[in-house]
C-alpha cells in the first residue's frame, strides 16, 4: 500500500512537471516569476537600502524629479529617491504580501472546505452556510473597513486579506473532498477501521493538494493587487513601501500633474507582470489538476 | 441590435470628447469667478462647522461689527462705522452705519448684533463662545450698541462673533443643541456675497448682495467647486475650468510657474507644520530619553528645515524658529541665531555622547546612558495628510545620522488624535493655523489643555500664570512682551520642532479678472484670508469674457448624434439583409 | 476594484434546483436571500462597535470647545451608550432608513448615500453594460476564431487589462488624455456650478464620464471575454452544432442561431452577480476621477474614519450583492433548459 502509493506520487509529480514544460503560458509564466524572485531576494545587492534613504540621497546630491536620462537607471521621486531602488525594494513588499496573505488565506479556507466536505452533516451546513454569507460580502469594502479599523500595518494587510478572501477557496476544497470521497478506496480505508485524521493526512489532502495549489497560484493575484488597492487608499505600511505605497506617493506627490511617467510607471508594470505570471501558472496548473478543464486556453 | 447602440454610443462619446474638452462653460452674462478647494463643507452652519472652507463663506456672508484692514489687520470699520471706549475699557459703545439691510431687504439693526452676542453666549455656539463668553450686548437705539466685558479683554473692540439675522435665526435657536441642526441654506446676510445654491461635495454658488453696505460688487457670483484630488484642481486651472484655486499642493508650484496665464501666491498667514516629541506630562509611556531636554535639544539640531521645506513643500514656507500663534508676525519673538537649535548632526551627536548616550553594543544604535534601552522612536504618520509620509521619511532618515532608529506607524486623524491625548507616542508630525488673536493658541500650551488640545503633552507653570497675565493685558505693548517671553519658554524646552511657516499656497488665472488683494500686505494670500477682501475688488480682465461655448457644444453634439443615428441605421440595415439573405 | 467580481467568479453558477418547481425555488432563494442580509445587519453592528474612537474629540480638534459641549455631541451620536443597547437601537432605526449621521458631514447617512448613488449607478452601469456587451463580443471572435491570430491578440490584451490595477490604469489614461492632451476634464461629474440643463448639460456628463467609464470598462472585459470563450468552446464541441453544419448552415448562422445563446448563460448569470458587486467595485477609479459616487464616499469615509458612512456604505453595498444574487437565481431558471418548469 504504502509502496505503491508513494511511486504513484512519484508518477503523478512527474506527470505534473512534463505537462507544465509542454504548457507555453506555464513556462512563460514561471520565467517571468523566477525574474522577479530573483530581484526581490537580490535587492540589497542590486539596489543598497541606502538609496531609499531621503537624507543620503539629497547628501549625494541626487536631482529632485530626476527623469530617467538625468538620473540611471529610473530616475528620482520628490525625495530625490531611486526609483529603481524602490521598485526592486517594493517588490520585495508586494511579493511577500501576496503569498502570505495567500498561505493564510489557503489555510483557512482549505480547513473550512477539509472539515466540512469530510465531517458532513449539520457542520458542513453550517460551515456552508458561513461560507455563503461571506461570499456576498462585499469583498473590497469589508478589507478597507477592516484595514482601517485594525491600522496600518503589513501583518494586518495580510490579515485582512486571509480573512477576507478565503471563502471561495472553502467551497472549492470541499467540492473537491466530497468526490475524492466517493471514491472507493476511501470507503475501503474506512471500513478497515483507520482515523479520521488518518484519511484526511492520507486520502482526502493527497487528492486536494494539486487543487488547492492550483487555487494558491490564482489566489496569489488577487492578494496583490488587494494590496495594492489598500495602499493607494491610504491603507499601507508607511514603513514598508510595496508597489501600491509607491503609486499612491507617486498620485498623491502631484506625478501626474508633473508628467511624472518614470514614478508610477515601474511598479505599475511589475504588479502587471508578476500578476500575468501568477495567472498564467495557475491556470496551467488547474487545466493539470483538473484535465477536464483541458479544452480551455 | 443591441450591440450597435452600444457602439453607437461609443462613437458618440469620442466625438464629443476632444472639441468640448478645449473649451470652458461660461454662462452667458453672467461674470462668474470660479474658485477651486480641496476641503469639502461638513456644514454651512456656522454655528456648526469649523474648517476653513467653511469660514469663508461665513466671512463672505456676513460682515462683522468691525473688520481688518486688507495690509496689516488693524481694526477697521464694518457694520460699526465708530466705536468709543469707557474709561476702565470694559464698555464699548459702537455706532452703526446708517442704513443697513439684510440681503432679503429686512434692515439690520443693533437689535441683531445684541442679539448674536447675548444668545451665542448664552448657548454657546462654536464658533462665537470664545469671543463672546464674557461680553453682554445692550441696544441703545437702532443704531447704538453698548458692549460690556465682565474682565478686562484686550480683544474689544473687536467681537469675533459672526452677526446673525435674527429674523432667520431666532426660530432655530431655541437652544445650543437645536441651532446646530439647521441647514442654513437661507442665503441671507450682510456681507458682499450670499449664499445662492448649494451641492453637498461638488459646489457652492454664492451671489452677490445687493445690499452691502459698500455697494455691490463687480462679479455676479463666486462658484466654490470641490475638488478630491489637488491634482485635478491643477490641471483644471490650467485648462481655463476654473478661475482660481485654493491649496494648491506644493509639489505643482513649479508646474504653475511656467504658465504665463497664471500667479501662484504663497500666502503666509501663521499656518506652521511642526514636528511634536512626547513631552511626557500626558499617561502614557513616551520613550525614557525623550524625557530628558539634552535628547530633544539633539533631535532639534538633527533636524534640516530648509532641506524639508526644498523637498516636501518644493520650497514654498519659511524655516520657522519658534511657533507662530497669530495672522500677525509681531507676535513671534526675534531668537538670535546663537540661541537657536540650528541644523547641526555633529553638534547634535556631541550633545548625545556628552549626556551619555552612546552605542555600547556596536548595532550603530545609541543605548540609555549605562547601556540598556536601545534610543529607537516610535513616529506617528498622520495618514489623512499628504506631506506626513515625506516628512516622516525624511526624520528617519536624520535621526539615522544621530545613531537614533525611528519606527513609523499610520494613523487617521481620529486615531492620531487619541493616540496624542493618551501619550503613547514618540514623536509625530502635524500643523496649525492660529487666528489672528494669540490667545486660543497660547492657550493650547496650559496645564489645563493636556489630555485636550495640548499636542505636546508638555506645560510649565510659569507659562501658564503669564498665559492668565496675557489674557487680561489691554496694553498692546505689553501683552506682546508677556507673549514673546512665553514663547521663548516654550521654545527653549524643545519639546516641539517648528518645521516651517508653511503658507496657504494659490494660483489665480492673470487673464479672467484684476484686482487681487494680498492680506496682510506682500506676504499674505488673496483668498481665505482675515476678511477676504479680494472678491469684492475683482474686476474682470479687458471688461469681457470668452466666448460663449454652448451654442458650439450644442452644434458639435447635435453633429455627433446625427452621424451616430446614421451608423446605427446603417448597421442595423446591414444586419437586417444579412439575416434575410440567410 | 474588479477583485470583486474575480472573486464572484468561482461561483458564477449556482447550483441547479434540485425537484420542485422554479416558485419553491425562487422562494427558497428569496428566504435564503432575507436569512443572509439579517447575518449582514449582525455582521455590520458588530464590526463597527469593535472601534472604539472618539470621533468628537477628533472633529474639534484646533478649536476651542467647552467640554460640556463635547459631552452633549457624544450624547448626541449615540456614542455614550451601552453596548446591547446600542445593538437594538441600530437595529430598529435600520429597519427605519436611519442610518446615522455621518461624523464629517452632519447629514443623514442615507440621505448622504441617496445623493451619491446615481452617480454611481451612471458609471458603473455604463461601464458594466459596455464591458459585458464587448466583452462577449470578444470572447466569441476569440473562440470562434480559436488559436488564430485574434484569438490570440483578444486573449492577451484582455488577460493584460484584467491583470493591472484599474486605477493604475485610469493614472494612465489620466495622464496622457486629460493632462498632456487636455481632451477630457480631469475629474468631477458635471462642470462646477454650470447651470446648463438638458442636453448641454448631458453631454457635459457624458464628456466627464468618458475616461472613469473607459477605465472600469477595460478592467471589467476581460473576465466576460475569457468566461465568453471558454463556455462558447465547450458549447461548440457539442454534437448538434457538428448537426448543424453538417445541414450546410452557415457558420455565422450556426454561431448566432445555435452556438452563441447556448454559452451566454453563464455569462449572464457572471453579469447579474458582477452588477452586485461593481456597485462597490470602483471605490479607487471613483477616488481617483473625483467622481462623487458611492465608491469616493467610501474612500472620504476611511478618512477621520467616518464610521457611519462607512457602515451604512457597507450595508448599502452587501445588500445590493444579495439582490443581484437572487436576480442571477431568478434569471436561471428562466435561461436554464435544465430547470424543471413544471
């Protein structure tokens, strides 16, 4: 059991991978992440944090607004900033926020989906029916209410995101467990007397995992662009600019009236890319997951 | 079918949009000043409201017993043509001017000056309670009033209190509850301009009053728009939408600069931004360093004014030395340089290491005198305004260089507020703008404001008993000396970094009207000034306006639908054929 | 924001009735419908009282108030009370249209929300229907046309426009069409304190509305056209179309005839539950345009915070998701063959 199961792990994990590497948009996708990984964990090689410093910056005599050609690679902010160094810097920011947001997210909603789909019964109405109420709340206004409530700080940008947008993922998990568990093997397992947490860990999250990381992937999009949303509301960390910090002080220091294009251009187009690639390798990853899904782009 | 409307209205939409964008709406014959703000109403009540968007209108529409003169605030004539005052100068005795008429035509008498005083007194309006606390009105004739203060104030003759119409307003005042819950879209008064039409959150249209004492002015009405984002004000003034703007962020003043059809105007009017340390008198728990005078003496000379001033406000504003506490310079004492915490890290790092706070385990953090607490702040960002975050980058970036680590946090301003009268702070940055009388904002600074509007958290008792010297003091002279030893108090505790004088930045176009009028004289702002005196002088530029645009929106619109109803024809036809053909 | 409505997505359709006819249904629906908006009413209380803020010290501050006139402003707000109190005192002048008085205004909260919302409904109805109806035109160009050129180029440019921030974009076009190029006004609803009425006055609007309009219809499209064209490709592998063309139909025929009504249901059924949730969705384009909606509201309410705006705004927003949502059931069985009739 034990064997055969792990080499169809095996099978299936090497199934995975020749199917994403035939998949264009999945490769494309995963490059374009792999760029940014890399610049993100590289920054304070590429960019030292001293230039996000307005005091070194003005003592090294950086221009005010400098564009592009005035100032390599990127040009300045109004605080004679690089706006290379942010961009690279925010990356860090965004990219963080929007994968543990989804962990959390992913957390609460696969435990949701786990538990009701496999308890059944009066809890899984229960859970549902939570589940239903927090799907028609509105999404963006409960976040910013939430945002604005708890303050202005990253763990609770990820916090109101996790608890927010988890309710989609709920209701797929348990769609998902309730066919994995009509299957036979699960019946089998049962009626040789083995435990609950011993079907979960072993039947029902095996067969989920593909789906929750498929989810995961398009879950991730949605967390940063949540993010940035808040953060152009006035809703960030004034201590940790993310993409969305830096396009609300580029809108709020006047870069539009100024042709300012080199401010809020950058991180705009990172959020674009790193959003694009997301999407790209989640809906590879589902058309895997779920081959029914094959026909789709 | 369907689709082809929709297309329909795209087309409709793209045609339109480039011709109508190049031209304005002008009204017809009316000469209309179109005047851009940031700050929307709360209330138009001015028993009610408190923001300067707000004051503006009031000081438009209703003229005071006295006024300021537009060049150096001295107290001038309004409603009250003379005044004499009683030997012990507790009694005033105001003289009307003959004549007075509400803008509804009802006459304005002392009747309704007494009236304001006394009842504002009695309920204790907002706005009045302060300046008529103490005051009793007494009509002698219709145009006779005698006023008497019950302590000897060195405001009289002028009562900051907006006089009423009592015919309106009696009805409203039943009591101080009941009076703020009136909308106050009556339109009556007796200032230059009144109320005409109001819509919450996009504009204020206020006419010209016929009755002003002065006589009408030249402009038939004022549209006050409200604008959410300062950056599309700008743009809007460039493009001729409007005629003047109020706020204009400072990071446009160079844009507006390049434009020959427009005059910025950085009006000072005492408005300062500063940054405030936890003076510790307050509950909470500021950081234990900050309690020590050598600290914030250091932080003071870490600091670069001129620097924050370049960057953040792109040059607009004074470096400041003490705090300002009135419209009027002479209030702020002269502090000779050698006295001053000038912008000096090396001197600032001197005075760290001299106290005992050096870094003792090498994290390139100074640690409390004999090691322990590292000296790390926490800074509150005032997340509402949009200079907060510059500037809080920029002291993280100072006190970097005094080996001092600063942690932000964001707060609204009713979070920052609360935050403030719990102390549980280090430091924030924040801005006032006082009145012209000194006293509210000498009075922030008592024993008594803490836990209310002192921000510093910090009161020291010989301030406040020359606070109480101050209030009572009828000789000018004199009240400036207590005033300017109080603030040297204040100033030398070093409890509050004074940033900068920061003016009311304005731009108005040079080609629609003449006449501006800077208040006080060269330095002060031409609009949302003491007494406003601008729009009444206006005059437009060479007598006329642009042309009038409608007739063309109208022809070009009319174009449009046409050629759009004939596509929608056209395609639906074709369909119609393909479908038949089949 | 279209996070909304990409959220909604997973859900576009709901679960098809299980026996009965489609009035127990849509009963079923309509209490289930009444049982969410009273977990709304609950959830929206109690979130608001978690705050705990003194929003009169806050309104005052820079302005000499007695104290005792502070006090009479806390009496006045309600905010002195306890807590079950409270509770039931919301509850009853919810049921009342009484949502409060907004802190930064001093106006009824609904009144407030009454004025703002045909604003709203203008550009988000605009923006909805047009990204719907283009939208799905693009999806069935994309799929009709599968793996060509267009179904590529329609493919990427919507996934691109779905992909940005939608205020990002609206920056942009900001930028280049109402600042650099003047053609637009940069914000705003109608001329400030124009006085032209009728149709001088409509196409003033329409001129304002254009940029905020183009902006949200772009970041909505993108969801319609690739919901459009995976549903129209699973439509099109079905054996009656194959029947269809081997009759000698030609394709448009097949298309408009046969193919297309059968893949617009989920697509209409996405449109229903969006129109819910885009009623909140352009809180950022709204801020940005200074177009005076609902969704600017919520923006000016975060500021001070204005808690009864921003509660009220919450409730006005949920309740407008659970309308559209029980619209989106209605429409289904009326579009859905499936559905038992009897």
């Amino acid at each position: 059991m034990t064997t055969a199961g792990r080499l169809r792990r095996r099978r299936t994990a090497t199934r995975v991978v020749r199917q994403f590497a035939h998949s264009r948009p999945g490769v494309i996708g995963l490059t374009v992440l792999g760029i940014f990984a890399v610049v993100a964990l590289a920054a304070p090689l590429i960019a030292p944090i001293e230039q996000l410093n307005p005091v070194l910056s003005r003592a090294s005599g950086n221009p005010q607004w400098g564009r592009p050609g005035e100032f390599l690679p990127l040009g300045t902010d109004h605080l004679r900033r690089s706006v290379w160094a942010q961009f690279v810097w925010g990356s860090r920011v965004s990219l963080f926020v929007g994968l543990a947001a989804t962990i959390l997210t992913m957390a609460i909603g696969s435990t949701m989906g786990i538990v009701s789909g496999f308890v059944g019964g009066t809890t899984d109405r229960a859970l549902m029916r939570v589940t239903e109420w927090f799907l028609v709340i509105p999404f963006l206004p409960l976040a910013i209410v939430l945002a604005s409530i708890l303050g202005r700080s990253i763990w609770n940008v990820i916090f109101v995101i996790g608890v927010t947008s988890w309710p989609a993922t709920a209701r797929l998990v348990r769609a998902q467990v309730l066919t994995v568990k009509q299957r036979l093997f699960v019946d089998r397992a049962r009626s040789l007397g083995a435990g609950s947490w011993h079907l979960i860990s072993r039947h029902v999250l095996p067969n989920v995992s593909g789906l929750i990381l498929a989810n995961a992937t398009l879950a991730v999009p949605i967390s940063i662009l949540t993010e940035t949303t808040l953060a152009f509301l006035g809703l960030g960390d004034p201590s940790s600019a993310s993409w969305g910090k830096t396009l609300e002080e580029a809108f709020v220091n006047g870069a539009i009236t100024r042709n300012a294009w080199w401010y809020f251009l950058p991180a705009g187009l990172g959020i674009l890319a790193v959003v694009l690639a997301f999407t790209m390798i989640g809906r590879t990853l589902e058309e895997i997951a779920d081959p029914r899904l094959g026909r789709r782009p | 079918m369907r689709r082809s409307i929709s297309m329909a209205m795209l087309v409709l939409m793209m045609v339109i949009g480039p011709v109508a964008g190049a031209h304005d709406d002008d009204e017809g014959d009316t000469l209309s000043l179109r005047v851009g703000l940031t700050q929307p109403w709360t209330t138009l009540n001015v028993t009610a409201g408190f923001t300067v968007s707000e004051f503006e209108i009031w000081t438009l529409q209703y003229e005071g017993l006295t006024s300021r003169a537009a060049d150096d605030f001295e107290i001038i004539p309004g409603l009250a043509e003379s005044w004499e005052a009683s030997d012990d100068g507790l009694t005033y005795t105001y003289t009307l001017r003959e004549g007075l008429r509400w803008s509804d035509g009802e006459p304005l008498t002392a009747d309704d000056i007494a009236w304001t005083i006394n009842t504002s007194r009695d309920q204790g309006w907002t706005n009045h309670i302060s300046a008529t606390q103490n005051l009793d009105a007494v009509v002698v004739d219709d145009r006779t009033l005698q006023v008497t203060s019950s302590v000897p104030d060195p405001k009289l003759p002028e009562v900051g209190a907006y006089i009423l119409p009592r015919h309106i307003w009696e009805e409203h005042a039943t009591d101080g509850e009941a009076i703020v819950g009136y909308e106050a879209l009556d339109g009556v008064g007796s200032g230059p301009f009144v109320i005409a039409e109001y819509a919450q959150g996009q504009f204020l249209r206020m006419a010209a009053n016929d009755n002003y004492w002065d006589g009408r002015a030249t402009l038939d009405e004022i549209v006050f728009r409200i604008f959410t984002n300062a950056d599309a004000m700008v743009a809007a003034l460039q493009q001729g939408q409007i005629d003047a703007a109020h706020n204009v962020p400072s990071s446009s003043v160079t844009t507006l600069e390049g434009d020959e059809n427009i005059e910025v105007v950085a009006g000072l009017q005492g408005g300062f931004d500063e940054i405030a340390l936890n003076g510790g008198e307050a509950e909470g728990q500021p950081h234990p360093a900050l309690l020590d005078i050598e600290v914030r003496k250091a932080i003071n000379h870490a600091i670069d004014k001129e620097a924050i001033i370049e960057d953040v406000w792109a040059g607009q504003g004074e470096p400041a030395t003490t705090i300002s506490v009135s419209a009027d310079p002479k209030w702020i004492p002269d502090i000779p340089e050698s006295e001053q915490f000038t912008f000096d890290p090396d001197r600032a790092n001197q005075i760290l290491d001299d106290a005992g706070y050096v870094d003792t385990d090498g994290d390139g953090i100074r640690e409390m005198p004999g090691g322990g607490e590292p000296l790390v702040l926490r800074h509150a960002v005032n997340s509402d305004s949009t200079t907060a975050q510059s500037i809080a980058d920029l002291y993280v970036g100072y006190l970097a260089a005094i080996g001092m680590r600063v942690e932000l946090s964001a707060y609204d301003e009713g979070q920052l507020f609360d935050l403030i009268v719990n102390g549980d702070y280090d430091s924030f940055a924040w801005g006032w703008v006082p009145f012209v009388d000194p006293d509210p904002m000498l009075s922030y600074f008592t024993e008594a404001e803490l836990g209310n509007w002192n921000d510093a958290n910090w009161f020291d008792s010989r301030y406040d008993e020359l606070y109480l010297e101050q209030n009572q003091e009828l000789d000018e002279d004199r009240r400036i000396e207590i005033i300017h030893e109080m603030l040297r108090i204040f100033y030398d505790s070093a409890v509050y970094i004074p940033i900068a004088y920061t003016p009311d930045i304005q731009a108005y176009r040079v080609d629609r009207f003449d006449g501006w009028i800077r208040q006080p004289a060269d330095i002060g702002p031409v609009m949302f000034s003491m007494s406003s005196p601008s729009y009444h002088a206006l005059t437009p530029v060479g007598g006329g306006l642009a042309g009038d645009t409608s007739n063309l929106l109208l022809i070009v619109g009319g174009g449009a639908l046409v050629i759009v109803a004939g596509l929608a024809v056209m395609v639906s036809r074709r369909k119609k054929t393909a479908d038949e053909r089949e | 924001m279209n996070l909304a409505s990409r959220q909604a997505t997973v859900d576009a359709v709901p679960d098809p009735p299980t026996g009965g006819g489609r009035a127990r249904f849509v009963g079923k629906r309509a209490v289930g419908a009444l049982i969410t908006l009273g977990f709304v009413l609950v959830f929206n209380f109690f979130l608001f009282r978690v705050v705990q803020s003194d929003p009169v010290a806050n309104m005052f501050r820079g302005r000499n108030i007695p104290a005792e006139r502070l006090e009479q402003l806390r009496t006045e707000f309600g905010i002195d009370q306890p807590l079950p109190t409270q509770f039931v005192l919301y509850l009853r002048e919810t049921s009342r249209l009484n949502l409060g008085i907004s802190y930064q205004s001093r106006r009824p909260v609904w009144q407030e929300i009454q004025t703002r919302m045909p604003a709203t409904v203008l550009l988000v109805g605009t923006s909805a229907i047009l990204s719907a109806l283009i939208g799905t035109a693009a999806g069935v160009a994309a799929a009709w046309r599968r793996n060509s050129k267009t179904d590529y180029s329609i493919t990427s440019s919507t996934m691109v426009f779905y992909s940005m921030p939608d205020f990002w974009l609206g920056m942009l076009l900001l930028m280049v069409f109402a600042v650099s190029l003047g053609w637009f006004p940069v914000g705003g609803l109608v001329e400030a304190g124009s006085s032209a009425t009728g149709l001088e006055r409509m196409l003033s609007q329409i001129h304002h509305l254009v940029l905020p309009a183009a902006t949200l219809t772009l970041a909505y499209l993108g969801e319609y056209a690739l919901v459009t064209r995976s549903s129209l490709l699973d439509v099109m592998g079905e054996d009656y179309l194959t029947v269809a063309r081997a009759k000698g139909l030609r394709d448009t025929v097949v298309r408009n005839r046969h193919a297309v009504p059968n893949a617009l249901l989920p697509v209409v059924t996405l449109a229903a539950i969006n129109f819910g949730f885009v009623l909140s969705g352009a809180i950022a384009v709204e801020a940005l345009f200074s177009w005076p909606g609902l969704g600017k509201a919520t923006a000016d309410a975060i500021r001070g915070p204005d808690l009864p705006m921003l509660q009220g705004l919450f409730l006005v927003f949920s309740t407008a998701v659970i309308i559209f949502n029980l619209a989106a059931d209605i429409a289904y069985t009326f579009l859905d063959p499936r559905v038992d009739r009897t």
